[in-house]
C-alpha cells in the first residue's frame, strides 16, 4: 500500500460535497501550497459550513471514512485504506469561520479547482490551533512565518486573529524578521 492519493481523494470530497450543496474550503497544507508555500502534508483539511455537519458526516462516511472523533467544532475520519487516507473537517459556527467561507477563493490545486481559504484566515486557523495545542506551535510559527512572506496578505485581520488570543507580541517579532535589514 501506498501513501494517501491526495488527488483523487481531493476530487472525490469536493464533488461529493459540492453536490450535496455543502459549502466548505480547504485548509491545512493544500491550502498552503494552493497560495505558493507548498508544504508537505498526510491529509485533507477542509472547513464546512457547522450548520450542515451532520450531513458532512454521513457524506464521509458513505464514502467508507470512520470518525475517529468528532465534536461540535471538528472531526477526523480515516479510511481503512491507506490509499484514502486521513480528512478532517472544521466546522465554522462562529461569524468568523463564516467570514473565512465566504471569503474562499478559487484555486487550482492538484488538478481540481476548489475553494481555498485566503492566506489570512489560514494564519488565523494556525494562530487558534496553536493556542488550542502548544504542541503545534513551532510548526504553526513556522507555516505563519511562510504565509507572511506571501503577496495579498491582511495585516489588519491577521494582527486580529493574533490579538484574540493575546499573541500579539509573537505577530510583531515575526514581522520584524520580514523587514528588510
């Protein structure tokens, strides 16, 4: 067995969610890599609409996907076959997840275009799950700081993600690093 085929699971989720009218956009490393800071990555990472979750589930499931946890705010499900690896979903149910669903663009990634979050919302993203996690935070620091070297990004909504949870001070240093010397 192989290691997951990100394309084909790519275009089996988006056509299944995009048929079951279920709004959602990619995250994680895809999505790093759809805005120009590829990045190696096991797994698919989509945010879905929170009010259409349970339908999300039965979608994955049918799909031959386990969960292996799920909860109000995520889920993880994984398939007994390698080839089809890992996917999780994070459900927005707050204005701000709707906003980054909203705001998703277009991107070509592996072949398919699909719906990305732009490269603020997945600073913000990396910015809660580090908080949530300080396990992750060196590699979400570093993803950050990748992200931050990109064009198009918002300053403004991103030093709003860093403020809310008080992480400010980490925000400017990484900036300062940015600056040309």
């Amino acid at each position: 067995m192989g290691p997951m085929d990100l394309r084909s699971v790519l275009l089996q989720l988006h056509a299944a969610l995009d048929g079951a009218s279920i709004e959602h956009a990619l995250i994680g490393g895809l999505a790093m890599a759809a805005h120009g800071a590829a990045r190696a990555t096991v797994d698919l990472d989509f945010l879905v609409d929170g009010a259409r979750a349970d339908d999300a589930d039965t979608l994955v499931r049918a799909l031959g996907y386990e969960a292996i946890h799920r909860s109000e705010h995520a889920a993880n499900y994984v398939s007994g076959d390698p080839v089809r690896g890992r996917v999780d979903f994070l459900f927005a149910r707050r204005s701000y997840g709707h906003a980054m669903l909203a705001r998703a663009g277009a991107h070509g990634v592996l072949g398919q275009t699909v719906r990305v979050v732009d490269i603020g919302d997945l600073i913000g993203l990396k910015v809660q799950a580090s908080s949530n996690d300080p396990a992750r935070r060196r590699q979400d620091l570093a993803d950050i700081e990748r992200l931050l070297g990109l064009d198009g990004v918002d300053l403004t909504r991103v030093r709003e993600y860093f403020q809310l949870f008080d992480r400010e001070k980490e925000l400017d240093a990484l900036l300062a690093r940015e600056a040309p010397q």
